[in-house]
C-alpha cells in the first residue's frame, strides 16, 4: 500500500494529539495536512506542525461556522494573520461557504461570499492550494471559485449535486473522500461519478461518523475513507492507495 495522506484534519481539537500521531504512523498515515478555522486555531495548527515537523502540516483559514457575528476588527484580525503567515503554510484551509440555516443567522450569504473572495485572493497571490468547505452551497462556490482563478483546489467532504460535481471536475478541482464514504448516500455518488484521479482521502477530524454507532474520528481512520471509496470504485486498496497519493502531490506538493 502506498503511503496514506489525511488531507483535512482539525488536529488543534483532538484531545490526545501523541495517541492519535501513533495510531496514525500504526495505520500507514505518512502525513496529515490540519486545517485551521480561525486566529486561536491557526496559531495552535501552526504550533503542532513545528511539534511535528514532515508529519503535520498546517494549513490556515477562517471556517464560515467562525464568521458568526465576528466583528469588523476580530475578522481584519483573522484576515491580516492568513496575509502574514500563508507563506509558511501547506495551503489555504478551511474556508468555504455553508448556507445551513444555523450558519447563516450568524453570517449571510452576501457576507460570507465577500469574505471567501477577500481569502481566495491571499491563496492566488501566494500560489496556494485551498482545502474548501461548500455544505448546501455548492453551486454558489464552484462561481466564486472559478471567479476568483484559484486552480488547486479541494472541494473537501462533497455531497452536492451531481451538476456541481461536472462543473467542478471540469474546472480541474478535486474531492475527497471522508470515513462518511462507507454509508452516507449523496457522498458515495460524488465518488462513484468523480474520475479516482480527483479524489483525496480525509478523515475532517475528530467529526463524529456512523450510522447506529458513533465513533469519534482520528487520522487512522483514513482507513476506512480508503476502504469505503477503493469498494465504490471497483478497484484494490492498494491501486486506490497509489493513485490517491499521486493526486495529493499534485494539488498539495507534499
Ligand atoms: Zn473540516
């Protein structure tokens, strides 16, 4: 099997980050990429990275869910720090869109998509891929990512439209496969109709997963991101394991 890559961990909110860096190594993980949501979170992603230097990288962003009434300052705060310091980072994540109505109480659609274009720029400038988040917004953020001329990029976790799927695979971006690939409906489809050479492996920890019994993820778990998606695709483990890492070297240079 070749190496295995989480592409979209929230390591700064696991509990037992050295228990969790083990079973990772245990299970085959060579790198994780941890994704950062706002200031606080950034500055903890950019701490552990340095903790764990070739094995954690950190990418920064500020996540739709940590818009909610930010004030004018906070998020010029959050904005100059990605400015400052993406240089030093992996990629530009997690960003995105999300219209579920709880979200949008605290941030509107108008805001939330003149915030992204304000992040997306930063990820053009610096030449950065963009790990992005488009729940129930999916065909809104396929037009902003395509305005905005950002090329590597990963629409992480899809479960959107099939439309939205062609119209992203198109534009040359990515999806990736999370351990909600082995029951969850709309997202087994986007994997079965995005051709493998566009497809990550992630795990979005520590997001609760199943269906009858929840477990709380880790990076590990990438396995059964890997299972899931190789069974869909018809094809081995250890060809899906191959092809997947090609595909994040591709977008993410790691
Ligand atoms: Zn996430």
């Amino acid at each position: 099997m070749a190496e295995l890559v989480d592409t979209h961990a929230h390591l700064d909110e696991l509990e037992d980050l050295s228990a969790a860096v083990e079973h990772a190594k245990r299970a085959g993980v060579a790198a994780v990429i941890s994704v950062g949501q706002d200031l606080a979170s950034n500055i903890k992603t950019f701490k552990l990275a340095s903790a764990y230097p070739g094995f954690i990288y950190p990418a920064i962003g500020l996540h739709p869910w940590s818009l909610g009434n930010m004030s004018p300052r906070v998020l010029e705060e959050n904005i100059a720090f990605i400015r400052d310091n993406l240089g030093n980072a992996v990629a530009l994540g997690e960003v995105g869109l999300d219209y579920d109505k709880r979200v949008l109480k605290g941030a509107g659609k108008e805001q939330q998509k003149d915030i992204l274009r304000c992040l997306l720029e930063l990820a053009v400038e610096f030449a950065k891929p963009v790990s992005f988040h488009s729940r129930y917004a999916w065909k809104d953020s396929l037009q902003v990512v395509m305005e905005s001329g950002a090329r590597r990029l990963v629409f992480h976790w899809y479960t959107g439209f099939s439309s939205t799927l062609s119209g992203l695979i198109a534009g040359g971006y990515y999806i990736s496969a999370t351990p909600a690939a082995e029951y969850h409906d709309e997202h087994r489809r986007a994997i079965r109709e995005a051709p493998t050479e566009r497809l990550l492996l992630e795990t979005d920890c520590p997001v609760h997963y199943g269906r009858e019994e929840k477990y709380r993820s880790e990076p590990a778990d990438i396995l059964r991101s890997l299972k899931a998606a190789a069974a869909i695709k018809g094809i081995s483990r250890d060809e899906m394991s191959r092809i997947v890492r090609e595909n994040t070297n591709r977008l993410f240079g790691i």
